[in-house]
C-alpha cells in the first residue's frame, strides 16, 4: 500500500486501464472509506451506484462520450441522497422538512457525496490503482442517466468516478502555487494578476512538453470554454425532475 503522502502527491488522474478486476479486498477497503467519510449532521446524504455491469456501462459511455466509463473495472456514482432520511422519516412518522427544496439541501448533498468520491479516490489510489472523476455523469445527460440507474425522487447524481488497474502513468499537472491557493488568515488584497499570469504560462509550457497528446492550450482561456460551454446545461431542469424544486 502506498504512503499516505505519495498516495495524496502523486495522485494524478488515469483514463485508460488493464482489462483486470479489482480485487475484492481493494474494493472493501473503497467501500469502507465511502462509508466513514465525514457527512454533514452524520446525516450521511449520499448513496454510490456501484456499476459493474458492462452493458450498463456502455450505455453510460454513450450518453457522456467519456470512454473511461467503459472501459474501467468499476465505474462508481455519487448521488446527493434524500431518499433514505425520506424513508425513515416515513417509517418513524416523523414529518420531513423539505429541506431538499433549499439552495443549502442541495450543498449539503453535493458536498457529501463529493467527500465520499474522495474518499474513494485515496482509498483506490492507495491501493496502486488509477481514477478519473467524470462530471458528465451529472452534466451530460442528467435525466436520461437517472432513468437509467433508476435514481428515485430525492436522488441526483453529482459526479462519477472511473476506478480501474492504470495502464498509463500521466504526468503530474502543475496546480497553482502555495500563495494562489492558501490565504493567510484573510484573503489576499494584493493583486494576484503576475502570480496568475505566470502559472498560466506554467501551464502553456507543460501542455506544448507533456508526455502524450501535447497541445497550445493555456489554463485560463480554456477553463474559461468550459464555463461557456457549462452555461448551456440545464441543472435545475435536471434538479427539480429529480424531486430538488430550489425555493430558497
Ligand atoms: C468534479 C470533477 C469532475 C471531473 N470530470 C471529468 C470528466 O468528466 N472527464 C475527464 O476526463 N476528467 C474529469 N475530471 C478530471 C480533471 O480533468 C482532472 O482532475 C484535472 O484536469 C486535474 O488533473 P489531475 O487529476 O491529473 O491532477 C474531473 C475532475 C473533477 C474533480
């Protein structure tokens, strides 16, 4: 098993894989990681999709176009989850707040889930193998994949997480410096442009040089195509058929 230092610095996203399973005593140490990953209230408002099913899976990979969904051993769905507390809420007769209809409800789904993910994500890459987060499990195809994994009301997917044996090593993508990212107790007031600026180039020079497909691109324009093209999804569509009607 890695170090929790390597496990954490080295860690990098892999998108092609060995055709070999994950073993099951890997797959338990994942599980038990999802499931003891810090919730909000330990309401623990969140519910993975674990899909093994390859029929499944290429169906997921035709509505994301992302081929690591099929490619992966084990291709895992954090859902924001209402269903469960609904459910017992029921059982007991206690009466159930709407709070999933709350801008907060849906953050607190969001952000367990997302813990959970990366609980995952050191809990897989300890163990040598490689992940890939994939946020077109939410964006690309919202209501058809609910359907699909027969997400019931108070469910919606927040992000995917492609789990399988690495058949690449990418190279480490420079991150932003310590003095973009860590705020000394308060937030920054100089201005950051010159720190901004040189880790885009940081950027430029690493896409024309990395191991790979190499590319012209910086990292300011093309996140920023990202955001416009991120500006067309329709999630509230997507939230309020999943049973998310955002009042307040
Ligand atoms: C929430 C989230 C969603 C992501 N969605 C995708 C995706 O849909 N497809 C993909 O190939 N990579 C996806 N990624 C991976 C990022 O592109 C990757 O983390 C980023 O480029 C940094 O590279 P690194 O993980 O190798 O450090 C996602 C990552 C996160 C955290």
């Amino acid at each position: 098993m890695k170090s929790v230092k390597d496990t954490l610095l080295e860690r990098r996203s892999t998108r092609r894989y060995e055709r070999q399973e994950i073993s099951q005593s890997n797959l338990n140490l994942i599980y038990a990681a999802i499931r003891n990953t810090p919730t909000s209230y330990n309401g623990q408002q969140f519910s993975v999709i674990d899909v093994s099913d390859q029929e499944t899976k290429i169906k997921l990979y035709e509505l994301t176009n992302q081929k690591q969904i099929k490619t992966c051993n084990r291709f895992l769905l954090f859902c924001a989850d209402y269903n469960k507390i609904s459910t017992i809420a029921n059982a007991k007769h206690i009466e159930m707040p709407q709070f999933q209809h709350t801008v907060d409800g849906v953050m607190v789904g969001i952000i367990d889930a997302s813990l959970a993910m990366m609980s995952a994500v050191v809990a897989a890459e300890s163990c040598a193998l490689g992940t890939c987060c994939i946020g077109y499990a939410r964006t690309a195809a919202p209501t058809e994949i609910a359907k699909l994994l027969e997400l019931p009301q108070g469910v919606f997917a927040v992000c995917g997480l492609a789990i399988g044996v690495p058949r690449e090593v990418n190279d480490l993508k420079p991150k932003q410096p310590k003095e973009l990212v860590i705020h000394r107790n308060k937030y920054r007031s100089d201005d950051m442009s010159n720190d901004l600026l040189k880790y885009d180039q940081r950027i430029i020079e690493y896409n024309a040089s990395r191991s790979g497909a190499t590319s012209k691109n910086d990292w300011a324009s093309h996140i920023i195509n990202y955001y416009r093209e991120a500006m067309n999804y329709e999630m509230l569509k997507a939230l309020q058929l999943q049973g998310f009607d955002l009042k307040k």
